[in-house]
C-alpha cells in the first residue's frame, strides 16, 4: 500500500465492544470522560494516530 495507512477495524457490533461502548458513553453523558477520543482507543485497543 503505498501512502495509505493500514487501519484494522473494529467490529462494533461484537457484544464485548458494545459492553465498553456503553461504558465510554455512560462516562461521556455523566460528565465524568475529559477526553473522549483516548477514552474509545483505549476501549478499543486502538494506538493514538502519531502526527
């Protein structure tokens, strides 16, 4: 692949990853998640984007 960054995906559907989305979003709408995008790499195993 040339210029295009290799990106695995996540299958969301996957009642595992539907129990952590539930988790960041139950953080989001309380108030209690500062950073949202770390929050879901996290849940979801995913590496910050280096720029």
């Amino acid at each position: 692949m040339t210029g295009e960054n290799a990106q695995e995906s996540t299958d969301l559907t996957a009642p595992e990853n539907v129990e952590r989305g539930e988790q960041v979003y139950d953080r989001i709408t309380s108030g209690q998640c500062q950073n949202v995008t770390a929050e879901l790499d996290a849940a979801y195993g995913h590496a910050p984007e280096r720029g």
